[in-house]
C-alpha cells in the first residue's frame, strides 16, 4: 500500500483544473482502472485505487455530482432510521466513517445537534429513544446523547406547538456541502495521481481479451476517442442497469427539499419531526446561512437523463409537515426561496415494499469484465469502494478486512487550502471580495465548463439567494472572461442554459 504523505502537507499543483483533452486519454493508455460515474460512489473508488498506485480515469458524463449526490440531505450519518429497522452493521459502518469526516474534514463535515421532539401517546417515547441512542452512540464511541426538558425546548424554539409536548432527545450527527465532500474526495483523488473528466459520456464498452475497449464521447462537442482498461467500474448509480449487462436491481426513489429564510424558519438545531400523516420523520436544519426542510419519499418515474424537479404535491406534504409542528408560522409556497429534488438509487427488494421501508445497503455485483455498485449512503462511499475493489480482486480478504476495520488509517492525508469559508456547510454564502476569492479558486481548481456547475454546485447561490444568484453575476462574469476565456456569446449562451435548469428543476411552477 502506498505510504501516506505527512499529515498537513500540500502538493504545489492544480487540483481538478487540469481537464485533459479528449485525444489526450489514449496516449495514457493502458489504464489500470476505468470508473464511470462522478459521484460519491465513483469519486471513492477513484480515491481508493489511485492512493495504492494504480492509474485511475474517472469519467463523469455530466458535472461532478450532478446526480444523486448533490441533491441529499447533507448529512453524514450513521441513520437512526436504519438501525430501527435492523441494519445494525451499516449503521455502525457509518457513524465510523462520520466520526472518521468529523477528524479529518473539520471544515466540511460539522457536527451538529439534533433535536427529536417527544409527544405524549407518541411513538418512539422517551425511554425507547434513550434506549436506542444509547446503541447508536456506543456504535460510534461516543455518548452524545440526553433528554431535554419540556421547557428547555420551547425556550429554544417558542413556534413548536406545546400542546402535548414532553420534552426532546437531543444527540449529534453531522452536516455537509455533499457536492462539495465529491469534489473533496476528487481532489485527494488527483493528488494521488487519478486523472479525473467530467462531461465525458462511455458510449460503449467491448472486452477484447485481457483488456477493455471503452469509446468515450465529449456531451458537450460530440467528440470521440476509445481508450482501453484493465478493470472497469460502473458507479454510474442510477444509471447502474444500464451498464451492468444484468437484469435490473436499481429502484429510482425521488426525494424533495425545500429551501426557506433562516429568518422565516428560525433553527439552530436539525429538528427531526414526524409527518402527521404517515409518521415518516422530516428533517428541518440549518444549511449555509438558510433553512431546508426535507425529505420526500418515491418512486421516480422520470427520464433519468432529465434534470429532476419536485412536484407539487411533494411541496404540500413539507409544508404541511413544517406547520403541524409550527403552526404559528404559517409557511407558505410564498416563503420559498428554491426546491431541491434528488434521485436516490435503493437497491430494490423484489418485495413491493414502500419506498421508506427499502434498505439503504449498497450492492456490488460484476458481469464479464464490469464491476458494478449502485445503492448505499454518502456516509460510507469509503467501504462501497473497498468492496467493489475487492469484488475486481484489486484487493485481497485479508487487506479488505484491515482497511474496513483500521480506524487510525486516514482517508485524506493532503491537505488542500481552499479559501476560508468556502466549505463551510452552516456559513451563509460569501460576499465581496471574499466570493471573489471563492469564484477564483474554484475556476482554477475545480473543472467548472459551465455556469450551473459554479452557481449550482460549487457555490449553491442556486437554491440559496431568492434570486437564485443573478445578483452575483456582476462579480462572477469578468472572471469568467478572465479564467475560462468566455466570449460574449459564451456567456450569453451559459446565462441563458442557467436560467432554463432553474426554472425548470429550482422553482416553483
């Protein structure tokens, strides 16, 4: 295994912002791992193979993140939900790897109080809660957990209704920007030696005798070339059965956020409250300096290629979620500010069950030469890609096993100085010249082609500012011309493709 590099140390280079021209990749060739898919999945596996020295292409056919892990609920999580349900050992796995994020990414992973509300004649009560934390927080060695009074909890948040109230469980978990944590994990990628494509489509893979044959097209040019692999990796998620050459096993399930005011919904805490009508728990929490509220669970029956968009029912249900708990608020569609909808690939139970009740485990399966993974949680990227290593036989039992049970073993062992702030999943968007610092370095840095991938998902000014960043633009366009080389008619063409993914997948209506 590669030896780490001293904890802190940087390497003097560009991180994401040397793209590799299309005509390029085949002078590399032979790659030793090919990985389809920019999202977490992908990006982990790109992490894992380049850090013990073999030569890693990842391709991503739109932005990174732009699927799935983008659109979460940014938490980092071991899932008080599926351990109820009985997934002892994936919950275990991920409040490991929480408090693994939570020591090694101090500025993107935070952790954070939740706060679980406790009524009378309601079910979990306080006693079956405390039992449960108790697990959860030994699973994770830690004891973060204690009850709060019923007068401590409407001191902190005077709207919740009191009728019935006994008091809350408060225990901790984490927040992040997941984009971000993706385009992270693609940078350690790069230092390690990965080279990484967004905008790059596989069109088609052809095994041909010890090795693979992949024809690859630019989505933006329609420019081709083929390159060749040893392994490849379909971590494309919900594209997953696409690629696999097996028979289905991916159930798309739609989930919607809605984003409001910090100054219209007040928390300073993520409130877990249970929907009046089904029970499902609605997370309401701080997230860069305004409050979402989420999530929506089902199934999706869109064009997968298609940007996804909430529907309006899916808006009702949250508002009238957020307003049972706090009906002196009286949310309306008024109060806003942007919609969020993602696609979670769940691995299908064949059982016809509710879209909540599908596990979250992960699945590696393989066909002929292609390694595929789809499923799982954005907490445990980490152990999906050890074991699609292992399932390649790129890594043996006994390694497997070290590097799934080693607690001390760092996942990030550079260290990137991106701007202050930048990362920050609880500070509100920058201004002035400090978001000038952060447009700069996220131009020279991370792959940006066009102008929803900055304003979406680098900065998130698209779900954030009312006027889902135009009032950034004054800033944003010189360096644009400056660091990208956009001409007139670049910039209008961007503006103009911006504008249209907002209306359509951001807003209401």
């Amino acid at each position: 295994m590669v030896e780490p590099r001293p904890i802190g140390s940087t390497l003097k280079q560009p991180l994401l912002g040397q793209r590799l021209s299309l005509p390029e990749l085949p002078s590399h060739e032979p790659w030793d791992v090919v990985i389809i898919g920019g999202g977490i999945t992908g990006a982990g596996i790109a992490l894992e193979a380049s850090r013990r020295q073999w030569r890693v292409l990842l391709l991503e056919q739109k932005d990174f993140s732009w699927g799935t892990s983008s659109r979460s609920s940014k938490m980092v999580h071991g899932g008080l939900r599926y351990l109820a349900q009985g997934a002892v050992t994936l919950t275990r796995q991920a409040l490991q790897e929480r408090e693994r994020m939570l020591a090694e990414l101090p500025d993107l992973v935070v952790r954070m109080p939740y706060l679980f509300p406790i009524r009378r004649g309601s079910f979990p009560g306080r006693w079956a809660m405390t039992a449960v934390l108790r697990l959860y927080d030994s699973l994770a060695g830690i004891r973060d957990h204690q009850w709060m009074s019923r007068d401590a909890v409407l001191k902190a948040y005077p709207a919740l209704k009191p009728d019935g109230l006994r008091g809350a469980m408060r225990y901790t978990d984490a927040l992040t920007d997941d984009s971000r944590l993706v385009i992270r994990i693609l940078q350690e990628a790069a230092l390690e030696g990965a080279t990484v494509r967004n905008y790059t489509e596989v069109i088609d893979i052809d095994p041909q005798g010890h090795h693979s044959t992949l024809t690859l097209q630019d989505t933006d040019t329609g420019e081709r070339t083929q390159v060749r692999a040893r392994h490849v990796f379909n971590a494309t998620g919900l594209w997953a059965d696409r690629l696999s050459g097996t028979p289905a096993v991916v159930r798309p399930q739609r989930g919607t956020h809605l984003f409001v005011s910090a100054q219209r919904l007040p928390v300073q805490d993520c409130l877990t409250i249970r929907h009046p009508d089904d029970g499902r728990p609605v997370f309401v929490f701080p997230w860069k300096g305004q409050t979402c509220i989420g999530t929506t669970d089902l199934d999706h029956q869109g064009d997968l290629h298609d940007e996804p968009h909430c529907h309006s029912a899916e808006i009702d249900y949250l508002l009238q979620v957020a307003n049972s708990e706090m009906p002196h608020l009286h949310l309306s569609r008024g109060d806003i500010l942007a919609t969020m909808a993602g696609v979670r690939p769940i691995i299908a139970s064949g059982r016809g069950r509710h879209p909540s009740k599908e596990r979250r485990d992960h699945l590696v399966w393989k066909q002929g030469r292609v390694i595929s993974v789809s499923g799982g949680k954005l907490t445990t990227f980490r152990h999906m890609a050890l074991d699609a290593l292992k399932a390649a036989g790129l890594i043996d039992a006994a390694a497997h096993r070290r590097a799934h049970d080693d607690r001390q073993q760092r996942c990030f062992t550079h260290a990137v100085a991106a701007p202050q702030g930048l990362n920050n999943p609880v500070g509100a968007l920058a201004e002035g010249d400090q978001l000038r610092a952060h447009v700069r370095w996220i131009l020279q840095h991370e792959m940006v082609l066009h102008l929803d991938d900055l304003l979406l998902r680098r900065l998130r000014a698209g779900v954030l500012c009312a006027d889902a960043g135009a009032s950034l633009l004054p800033i944003i366009e010189p360096l644009c011309r400056t660091l990208l080389g956009w001409t007139d008619a670049r910039w209008q063409s961007e503006c103009q493709r911006y504008v249209h993914t907002i209306h359509n997948s951001y807003r209401l209506g």
